[in-house]
C-alpha cells in the first residue's frame, strides 16, 4: 500500500505527497546520474517536493539513497533471488543472465548497474556510499558462491574450478552486460553476448 506523507508547506497548509512514488522517482535520478552527480536540485525536481520535505520524509541525500537502493534491490533485482533456486549451477547462470538482459531492455527504467554507477563514481567525500554498495555486492556474492559449493558438491564444477572463481566469472558477464546496455547496445547484441556466454559456461 503506497504511504502518503503530509508535511507543512511553506505557506503553513499541509503538504502531501505519495512517499513510495517520490522514492521511485529519486531512484531513477540515481540511476541515471549515480550518487554524487545527482544533485538535490534534481532530485526535489524529480520528486515533486521542496528540499525540507525531502529532509523530513527520508532524511539526508544519503538516507534517500539507501532507501532508493533498497528499493532497487527489492524490485528491479529480483530476479538474482530466484536465480538461486535454479537446479544447477548453469540454470542459476542462465536466469541471472536472462534477468540482466531484460533489466537493460526495459524501456521504462535508465541502462546500466546502479551499484556499479555509484561505486565508480564517488570520491573522497561520498566514500560511505562506496561501502555500501560495496557491502551490499559482498552479500550477493557470498549467496552465489554458496549456491555454487553445492553445485561442486553435486558434481557440477569441472576439476579444479572453485565455486569463488565461478562466481567472479559470473559477475564479470552480468557487469559486462550492464555496462554495455549503459553504453547504447542494442537488444540484439547483448541477447548475442548471453547466448554466447551460455554456449561456453563451463559447468553442466
């Protein structure tokens, strides 16, 4: 259920806004621009709502993104959840690249990885952020390497391959994925590049 927020305008009537749908409308600011470059002037613009009611409703910039980045995760993010309930280590492959794919190609959201955007765009002073999304990919990638421990379990991992190595291997491609669609691939070519990265995966 969307939550309304009602604040004090600056005439003295009261203000309101949907939070849920002006959060949505700050995570796309972030997306596209990553953390430092989005400035409160844009957002405020985004959003709809004056600068002390951004205060009062999420905090700080840096409260609004991690509110933003939890909503990513929740929503455009799903995906990596489900993934893992694949059963072999080449069907978690398979749905997580799917799930990059079909992100890139929404024509209703920005192109690229909000984490990878923020992360290698922030300096000294947002290097909070930094750890947060940092943090954040550390959990992903602890989760994918235990799926993949129970694939090396079951058989699945050619000799010599650590389920760690698989997962950095994996990740490279989805990064690879998002980055390219940030940089104006076509559908066609990333659809090539995760037919491709399937035709060489390198467990059963």
């Amino acid at each position: 259920m969307n939550s309304v927020c009602s604040l004090p305008a600056p005439k003295g009537r009261p203000r309101e806004f949907d939070v849920d749908e002006a959060l949505g409308k700050a995570l796309l600011v972030f997306w596209r621009n990553g953390y430092e470059a989005a400035s409160m002037a844009e957002l405020t613009g985004a959003m709809g709502i004056t600068k002390p009611s951004l205060y009062a409703a999420f905090g700080n910039k840096e409260a609004l993104f991690h509110k933003a980045l939890d909503l990513y995760e929740r929503e455009k993010l799903a995906y990596m959840t489900s993934a893992l309930e694949a059963p072999t280590a080449r069907g978690v492959a398979e749905r997580l690249l799917t799930g990059a794919l079909q992100m890139q190609m929404s024509t209703c959201d920005p192109k690229g990885c909000l984490g990878v955007i923020s992360a290698a765009t922030c300096g000294a002073e947002a290097e909070p952020i930094k750890a947060e999304v940092v943090k954040r990919r550390a959990s992903s990638e602890a989760a994918l390497i235990r799926r993949f421990e129970q694939a090396q379990a079951a058989g699945e991992l050619p000799e010599g391959m650590t389920p760690s190595a698989l997962m950095r291997f994996l990740y490279a491609i989805l990064q690879g994925i998002a980055l390219q669609g940030g940089s104006g691939a076509t559908c066609a070519e990333l659809s090539e590049l995760v037919a491709t990265s399937m035709l060489v995966w390198p467990t059963k």
